[in-house]
C-alpha cells in the first residue's frame, strides 16, 4: 500500500474534498496530506498546487513522485523521525521531519551488504526499529490524538520483547537479498524482509498481485483477535425464554484494534442464530448495499440495536460527527471503543426463543474486519471501487443447544 499511497482513487477524492472544505473555511490544508502519501512530492515541492491536485496530474510527476512512499525514500533515512503534530489552526499542517541523505547511500538493516556499482550500501541499526514508522503513523492534530499506532504499541509487552512493527508488517523469510545471477557468491541470509507491508488496507483498482495482499491480510488477521464465549451455555434452552449470550473479543496484536485511521475502520461482531432454516436472531448483518446498520444507516439504532463495532467517532466544534462531516483536521474530540494492546470486550446479546423452537439452535460469531464502509467511498463518487471493499474474517465461533421439548 506504501506504492498504492498515489495512486488510490478514495484517497484522491478525500484530499480534494478537504482541500474544499479548508478553503471554504478561509484556510488552506497545503501539502498535509501529501506529506505522507508522497514524501518526496513534500520535500521537492513538485506539487506546487495541492488544492487543485487530482490523480490525472499524476502521470506527469517524476517516477520517484508516483512511486507514493518509495523504496529510496525510506532507504535514505538516516534519523528516525519524530511524531507529527500538524496545528491546522496556526496554520501549520505540514509538519513532518524527515532526515535523509540524498547522495548515492542506501541504508538498510543487513550488516554486511554486498559492494555495488548502483550505489553505496550501508548499515544501518535502525531500520529493524519501530521508531522508523513513527513519522507517518504516529500524528496529532492541534494537539489531539489522531493516529497513534506507534504509541499504541510503545510501552507493550510487545515493545519489551523487541517485537517491532517490522516483526508483523515485514515477513522474515530466508533466501538471497540479491539477483545471484548478477551476484552469484551472494550470501544466503536467515532473516530477510519482505516489503508488502501487510496491513488491514488493501488495492481498490488494478494493481500488481492483489490477490497475493488478500490472502496476506487474512493470514495477518487470524493472529490479530481472538474471540471465545464468555459465559457457558445451559445444558439446554426453553422455548419462550431469553436466550443470553456473551462474546469476548481480545486484542492480540501490537496496536489497538483497529488502528491508523480508526475513524473510517469498521471491526465487529456477527451473531446468527438459527434453528434448522429459520433465523431466530442475527446482529452485524450488512444493508442490501453492504453497509452495516450503524448510526449512518439507521440513526434511531433499532435496526441493530445490540451491533459491536470497534472503532473511533470524530465530532467538530458545533457537535457534527462521523465520516460524512468531520475529518481529523476539524475534529475538537472522538469517541473510542477501539480494543487496546491485550485488552478485552466482553458483548453481550439476549434474544427470546420462539415457542416454536425444537431441535437444537446452532449459534455463529465471525469476527470482521473491513478497511472501511461502502457508503462511504460511493458518496465520494467511487461506486465501482465501493464494490471491491473486502470483508475479512479474522475469527469465527460455533455452539450448538439442545432445546427442551415443551409438553
């Protein structure tokens, strides 16, 4: 997705409506957003007019711009970045640092990289450190918590076993670092990294190997939750009674769940009851249009009243929340019910049984992830793309009840 950074069509329109939204505010957003999703487009200034920037004028940029977040660009970091404090209302927005060397040095974490005529190769202890994340993924906005996935994870027990970021988003893997044709006394190294940098994001349009970034998110997401029932069951129900049920969901990944853009992901809980083909209950179900039955969909929440979703809401100055008019640079506060490193939930649902009922109930709990909510995308005029949003399963329950026949 770093590769994906300039080429995304969501993203695109995103930026241009903020861009709209600033300016009808009498200010101006600048290159905040493209100080992240093209670095070197911020630092070289070739984008002199980020108000009226449109993924058109892209195909005119230097390869090195449309590159997005680019291998040379990181390889020629020389210091880790601070967090990023953008202050919209003082006018400041881009606000990273970034300390490169621009000469013909490549920097990386192998100790004893092999001499080439391309450029110069050299060590360089921080790249298997979490801290060279941290510019990008760690940002506030006049001071409020944003997007704070490196805080998240700092203080963990997954920073004090020495489980950085690239220990999940950069598979280690044995091999050759190099072409052995060209390098053909190459080493063979234990402990390479692969640079899909898996993540909960993935490609709306064409783009190389999206089948390959679908399966590497699904196999990302099995190790990043668990879910278990939280009571156990009766030894059977009664038809006309509650039926009461809980769900755990636990964090085990390095970062709060979900993370980065928490505002727009969408993590929850689907419970489907049935007995034989009848469903009898049923809780983080999708609209006809794909959409779940939250606030933006059904604002009296009696659709689904029991829907869990982990996520944060944004409000503004005047009490507007949510996706459709507040983004993180206008939001005062946000709600949170995101689940932090290691921490659990417990959801609780309680539905009356049919006096119908016989046999048995079966009772299915997924856990599911999505980048972000249809809706969304096709309000930004991306209707093709809202079709391709991918609905991920990260773990799955199942329980079977006896009921008890009524005389």
């Amino acid at each position: 997705m770093h590769a994906y950074a300039l080429r995304d069509p969501v993203w695109f329109a995103q930026h241009s409506k903020e861009q709209d939204k600033f300016a009808s505010e009498g200010k101006e957003l600048g290159q905040f957003c493209i100080m992240c999703h093209s670095p070197v487009a911020f630092l070289t200034g070739a984008i002199d007019n980020p108000f009226s920037f449109d993924i058109s004028d892209t195909a005119s940029l230097a390869p090195q711009v449309q590159e997005g977040v680019g291998c040379t660009f990181c390889h020629a970091t020389t210091h880790v970045s601070p967090s990023t404090d953008a202050n919209p209302l003082d006018g400041v927005t881009g606000a990273i640092q970034f300390f490169l060397n621009t000469d013909e040095v490549i920097y990386g974490s192998i100790k004893d990289p092999i001499p080439n005529s391309f450029h110069e190769s050299e060590f360089h202890p921080d790249y298997d450190r979490s801290e060279m994340c941290r510019a990008c993924h760690n940002l506030t906005i006049d001071g409020i918590d944003a997007e704070m996935t490196f805080d998240e994870w700092k203080g963990t027990a997954f920073e004090a076993m020495g489980i950085e970021c690239q220990g999940c988003h950069m598979e280690t893997y044995s091999g050759y670092a190099v072409d052995t044709v060209l390098f053909p006394l190459a080493p063979y190294r234990e402990n390479l990294h692969r640079h899909s940098f898996v993540g909960l994001d993935h490609a709306l349009t064409s783009f190389p190997e999206t089948g390959a970034q679908a399966t590497a998110i699904t196999s990302l997401l099995k190790s990043a939750a668990e879910i278990s029932f939280g009571t156990p069951f009766p030894n059977s129900v009664t038809p006309g009674e509650n039926v009461e049920l809980a769900v755990v969901v636990t964090n085990t990944s390095g970062h709060n769940l979900p993370t980065g853009t928490t505002f727009s992901r969408q993590i929850w809980l689907e419970v489907t009851v049935t007995t034989g083909a009848d469903t009898i209950y049923k809780s983080g179900f999708l609209d006809s249009n794909g959409d779940l039955y939250d606030f933006y969909t059904d604002t009296d929440l009696v659709k689904d009243p029991d829907l869990t979703l982990f996520r944060t809401v944004l409000y503004d100055a005047v009490g507007d929340s949510g996706l459709r008019h507040v983004s993180v640079g206008r939001m005062v506060r946000k709600s949170d019910s995101t689940l932090p490193v290691q921490g659990s939930r417990t959801a609780k649902y309680s539905f009356p049984l049919p006096l119908e009922t016989e046999g048995q109930i079966f009772i299915r709990v997924r856990l599911r992830f999505r980048a972000m909510p249809p809706f969304l995308i096709r309000e930004l005029g991306l209707k093709e793309e809202s079709n391709r949003l991918i609905v991920f399963d990260a773990s799955e329950l199942e329980a079977t009840v006896p009921v008890d026949m009524l005389e």
